[in-house]
C-alpha cells in the first residue's frame, strides 16, 4: 500500500510541476527502466 501512495504521490507532484504529457511521458519511461531492471534481476536469479 505504500508503495503505491508513493507512486500516486510522483505522479501529482509531476503534474504540477511539468506540463502532463511530459510528465507521464517521463513516468512511463522511468517505469519501463524499473520493468527492465527486475526482468534481468529474475533472470540472474534464475541462472
């Protein structure tokens, strides 16, 4: 639950200080990254 109160917090404050498509934009990315990382994370966990 915290985690996504986090979240929800990022996503307000970027509203509010950038212009919104930057803002989901940068957030979209950001979370692919997170994605990725994980992904290669289980990979090595795997092996």
């Amino acid at each position: 639950m915290k985690i996504v109160v986090f979240i929800i917090r990022i996503v307000f404050f970027c509203k509010y200080k950038t212009k919104k498509r930057i803002s989901f934009f940068y957030l979209f990315i950001s979370y692919q990254k997170v994605v990725h990382i994980l992904d290669l994370l289980f990979l090595f966990l795997l092996i």
